[in-house]
C-alpha cells in the first residue's frame, strides 16, 4: 500500500548486473526466495535460488494453476505495484507452498523439491476459497490448516484441511467480517480493504487486520476451538489505528503492526481475543510504512517504506525507533519483504528485488528483473527453508 502519487509511477529500468549463482549454502543446504507474479493472464510463483552469500538469480517461473486481479487504487486505475494490497499472498512451511489466485478466487498449493527448490509441483487442483478476490494465506502445521483472507465483494475467511499428498479440502463455511470489509471486486484501497491473515505462534486463534477508511481499522480474532477454526469473530478497533496494513507476532501474544497513518504499534491479544495497544510509535520521516518485519536473533522489528527506500528498524521490546536502512534512491519503495539469517529480500516499487544484509545495515544487491516479466503483478515474499 503506498500514497496515490505513487501508483502512477511508472517502473524505472535499472542496469541490470549480472551475478552467479553460487549453488547450496555452506551447510550444504539448496535456499530459495519466493513470490507472486499475480498475472490476469496465469499466475506463476517466481523462485529465485540464493546463494552461500545471500545473493539471488535464476528466476524460474512455475504456475499456480488460476488467474490474478489487480486492486485499483484511489484514482481509480489498477496499481502498478502492490497488486492484492496485502501482506502474506504467498507462505511456505516445511515443504508445502501456499499461494493465491485472486482473479480465481481460489487456493493453491504446492510442494517443494527438497533438493532443488525451485521444482514445484502443484498438490491438487486449487481449491475455491468461498469469497473473492483471495489476498492472503496462513498455515499452521500444529492444526495442518490453512485459513485465506478474501477482500471483495463477497468478503470473509475461509480456511483449509492441508493433505500434503492430495492437495486442500474446506474446513467450515465462509466466515463472515461483517461490515468490516465492505468493497467491490477487485476492490479499490488502501482505505477500507483486507491486509493480512495470520495464526498466532500457539495455533489458538487466527488474526486478520483490516484498514480502517475513514473510521479506525480492524484486528478480527477467530478462536480455534477443539481444533476447529470458529465461524465467529472477536472485533476490535483500536481507536488511533487508521490503516491496519501488515503485522508479525513477536512474541506468543504480541503483534507489531505498521499503519502508514503515522508509524507503527505493538499490540497485545489479550486471552479474550480483544486487542489493547501497548505502545505507539510515531516514524515522523516514513513515507508510506505498509510491510513489516520481525528478526528473532536480535529481536529487531521492520517497518518497510513503501514510499522511499528505507527500512526502519525498532526495538520488538520497547517499540523504540533505533535507526533505518537505505536502499539505492533510484529503486523507490520496498514492498513485500522476508528475513533468512542475516538477509532480508524486498520486491522494490521498479522491478526487481533488493537483497540487505540487515547486520551490516546495507544493500548488497539489486536484482533486475525488466526482461523477466512486468512488475505489476509482483507480490508476497517468503523463503525456503
């Protein structure tokens, strides 16, 4: 999600460098980035192999099986970047690989070649996800289900028994947002449409955050009872959160959340599923914070600028601001990012993907994708293993 200035932007072509791949991890580990080219034409999943030192190539395309759709933004033409206005479009665990096909409504999943994995293979036909315009999925391995956020006009949480050998099967109806979503299909934001969906860390409930438009946004709980997704949402408002856009949890209850409104919030899920804001933090020089980030080695949290190229970096603990990272000015924003050991990958608003090494605080590399394929429908990030 990023300002409406933005979205016209066009694409800015970079040079491209030419790196080499160099093959497995030091560990002996093959290691790969994933994301979503959310093509209305066929949606693929793009891996890219990363090497010992980070550094990733060889974009490999494997389709998701369905169509893409591209969210309109407030001048009403479709985005440019940041097609599903979401955080979370693709999400890996184990050897399983979730994804959505927005312009299907549907789920799909996919499994992962150990020993090389850019060889996908999809498990099963995608499945229906019961609403519209699918944005985002989570997987808890404990419950083997996943639950998908869909943010059009038939809106709601749908969610999945995972059988890594035959593919998905609904688990329970649609369940319903009530007017906590109220678009059209493909819906028209960032004000007013669906975020992310997540399972907390203990698999007790699964959280959604939704932006506010107008009015303050939302955080809907769905408890997970007797190993069961419940159809019956806990609402909460937080009354100085205007634009609830991306979330990771910390810790077992606490969820850091960036809100491009002002900065970003540490929020805590009480037992009862409401939500009370610990703290508030003001970014006063941030652009258009929408992704975040969370590295439990040093207990950093990241607020990711969608309009420059800057990453914040504050203390999970305390919600302090401590500093920032800069990417080269000429690659614009940053949108959806991952962290695999001392490395974060972001897709930047031109097209490619800017690899930090977040211990050094520095860009090491950008990755141009030009002659790959268009930048629009690029979205999520997630990494293997």
């Amino acid at each position: 999600m990023f300002l409406p200035s933005l979205l016209l932007l066009a694409p800015t072509v970079l040079s491209a460098s030419v790196d080499i791949w160099h093959g497995h991890q030091g560990d002996g580990t093959a290691k790969a980035a994933y994301f979503l080219d959310n093509n209305p034409s066929g949606s693929a999943i793009i891996c890219l192999r990363i090497g010992f030192d980070g550094i990733v190539n060889d974009p490999i395309r494997t389709s998701t099986g369905g169509y893409g759709a591209i969210g309109t933004n407030l001048t009403g033409f479709p985005n440019a970047a940041d097609p599903l206005i979401s955080q979370g479009s693709v999400t890996v665990n184990g050897d399983l690989l979730l994804t959505v096909n927005a312009g299907s409504n549907t789920v799909a999943l996919l499994h992962i070649d150990e020993q090389d994995p850019c060889q996908l293979t999809l498990v099963g036909p995608p499945a229906d996800t019961l609403g519209e315009f699918p944005i985002s999925v989570t997987y808890s391995e404990q419950l083997k289900t996943a639950c998908i956020l869909n943010s059009g006009t038939k809106a709601g949480v749908s969610c999945f028994n995972v059988d890594p050998d035959h593919g998905l099967r609904a688990a329970g109806p649609l369940r319903s947002l009530g007017s906590a979503i109220d678009e059209t299909t493909p819906p028209t934001g960032p004000p007013g449409s669906g975020s992310e969906i997540l399972f907390n860390p203990t698999s007790s409930a699964v959280i959604v955050s939704i932006k506010g438009s107008g009015p303050p946004g939302y955080i809907v709980a769905f408890p997970v009872e007797h190993n069961q997704v419940s159809t019956a949402g806990v609402f909460n408002q937080v009354s100085d959160i205007k634009l609830d856009f991306a979330a990771v949890f910390i810790n077992r209850t606490s969820l850091f959340l960036v809100d491009p409104s002002f900065g970003a919030s540490i929020l805590e899920i009480n037992s009862d599923y409401t939500v009370t804001e610990k703290v508030h933090t003001v970014i006063s020089s941030q652009s258009a914070v929408c992704w975040a980030n969370y590295d439990v080695t040093t207990n950093t949290a990241y607020a990711i600028d969608a309009g420059q190229p800057v990453v914040y970096t504050l203390d999970a603990s305390t919600g302090v601001l401590m500093g920032n990272i800069t990417a080269d000015g000429t690659i614009g924003g940053l949108f959806d990012s991952a962290i695999g050991g001392r490395y974060m990958y972001s897709l930047a608003l031109v097209n490619g993907v800017v690899v930090f090494d977040i211990r050094e605080k520095k860009q090491i590399q950008f990755l141009n994708l030009t002659g790959f394929g268009k930048r629009q429908g690029y979205t999520g990030m997630a990494l293997w293993p």
